[in-house]
C-alpha cells in the first residue's frame, strides 16, 4: 500500500515540475512578471532573478 502511495506521489511532483516549466517558458514569451510567478508557484532558482 505504501509503495503505491509513494509512486504517486512521485508522477505528482514530476508532473508538478512540468507545469512550472511550462509556466516559467509560457512567462517568459508573454514578458510577463516572472518575480511574482515564482512567488505563487513556489519556485526557487539557482541564480536571482
């Protein structure tokens, strides 16, 4: 049972990961505020935006 829980958790996080990017591209295109999308999204980089 917790192999299962723990399997779906992962797709989750993974298909979490694909929309921010996704997000992060769509932004970037749009020249939107890519400051405030990491602030609602939760995302973090590794260089200061």
């Amino acid at each position: 049972m917790k192999t299962a829980v723990k399997k779906e958790e992962q797709k989750n996080v993974f298909r979490q990961m694909l929309d921010d990017k996704r997000a992060i591209r769509q932004c970037i295109q749009k020249k939107g505020d890519l400051k405030k999308l990491a602030e609602t999204r939760g995302i973090k980089f590794a260089t200061p935006v």
